[in-house]
C-alpha cells in the first residue's frame, strides 16, 4: 500500500508537458490550510507563480533553479511576521465566539504580541515556524492527489521581496514546485533518514 511519507520525493524533473489544472491547486492548498497554526493565526499566505512571464522573473532571483520553468506552478509561501497583531482577522473569529466581547479577547492579543512581538527574532521564529507546517502540509497534500514537489530555500530573499512586491513585515518562507516527475528522467537515490534510536531520547 502507498504510503505518503515513504513516497514523497523532491522532484527535480519535472514534466513540462504536463500542467496542474486549476481544480487539483486548490485542492492541494484547501487541504493544507488544515496545518495548524499559533493561536490558529495562519499567518501566511501564497503567490502561485503560473505564467511564464512569473516564472521567469522567480526563476532570476531563486539561484535560476530549472524546476521553476519546468513546473507548471511554484508556489512562493509567504510568512508574516506580523501576524500576531490585533490587525489579523483570525481574532474576530474569537470576538465573535466570545458573544462580540472584543475586550477578552484583547488581553489575548496582547500576551500572544510578549510572546512574539518582542524581537526581530521573535518574529521572524513566529513566522517561519508556522509558515514551514504549511509549506509540509502542502507538499504532503499534493502526494496524497498523486502531485510531486520541490521545496527550495535557495532564493535572495530581498530580490523575492521586491520582485514579488511582499508587504512590510511579510518575508518568504520557501518555494514549493508542483507538478508531476518525468518517468523518463531517475530520481536521485533517496538519501539515509535517521532511525528511531539515533534520534530520539527516551526518558
Ligand atoms: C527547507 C528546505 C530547503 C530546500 N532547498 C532546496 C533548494 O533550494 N534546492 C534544491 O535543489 N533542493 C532543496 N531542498 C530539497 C532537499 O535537498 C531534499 O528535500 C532532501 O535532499 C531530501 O530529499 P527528498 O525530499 O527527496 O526526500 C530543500 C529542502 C528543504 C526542506
């Protein structure tokens, strides 16, 4: 039986021939939106890198990778290292649970803003850390639809930033290639993972 962790593999070849119909995107990411998230804050969100013309201007600032022009979409996960504050509208959610009594809630936000808001690297730790559950849930979510993927942490940060116009306080987070793997091209040997002794202490 295929197993999802077993078979996920970084693709580096991806087939140009073939595109990610619209259908099978959205639900790739309505499937990873179920990643959990600090507070449930989801403090991220996606640009779907799809034309060619997008693809070429990602693929000038992300080390010229080939699997950007190769796959029919990369998606660029954007964190926010803001997304604790009282602006983020997953607290109205609460408000609204709470019978409208935006004050509750407002001692909430403020201990969630000392616990990330203290620091640049707190920020930037609240960003990354959410926004990589999502990054995974989306590469495990493609597998589960029978879709390969790429995760890339080789970009210039600032060139993503200015080329894709991030917000202030918004910061990329990865890239995942979608698609589908050419079979005429071999995966590389799949690397050695730890095993349960070498990583885990039992207390
Ligand atoms: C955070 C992160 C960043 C990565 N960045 C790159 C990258 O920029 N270029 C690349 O070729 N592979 C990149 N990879 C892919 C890894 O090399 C790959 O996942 C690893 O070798 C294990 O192979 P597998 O995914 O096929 O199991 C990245 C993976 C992760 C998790």
């Amino acid at each position: 039986m295929p197993n999802l962790f077993e078979d996920r593999r970084s693709s580096s070849d991806f087939d140009p021939a073939r595109p990610l119909p619209d259908g099978l995107l959205r639900e790739i990411v309505r499937l990873a939106a179920f990643a959990p998230s600090a507070n449930n804050l989801q403090p991220w969100r996606l640009i779907a890198v799809r034309t060619d013309e997008a693809k070429r201007r990602l693929h000038a600032v992300a080390n010229r990778q080939p699997r950007i022009l190769l796959a029919p979409v990369t998606l660029i996960v954007v964190a926010d290292s803001e997304g604790f504050g009282a602006k983020n509208p997953s607290w109205d959610e609460l408000v609204e649970r709470a019978g409208g009594d935006r004050t509750r809630i407002e001692r909430q936000i403020a201990v969630t803003a000392s616990r990330y808001g203290v620091s640049p690297e707190t920020r930037t730790k609240f960003a990354h850390k959410n926004s990589s559950l999502l990054a995974m849930s989306l590469m495990y979510a493609a597998k589960s639809l029978g879709v390969d993927s790429h995760p890339m942490d080789g970009f210039d940060v600032d060139g993503v930033v200015k080329e894709f116009a991030l917000a202030p306080g918004e910061q990329p987070s990865m890239l995942i290639a979608l698609g589908y793997h050419d079979d005429a091209k071999p995966l590389a040997p799949r690397r050695r993972r730890r095993t349960y002794d070498e990583l885990v202490e039992d207390l």
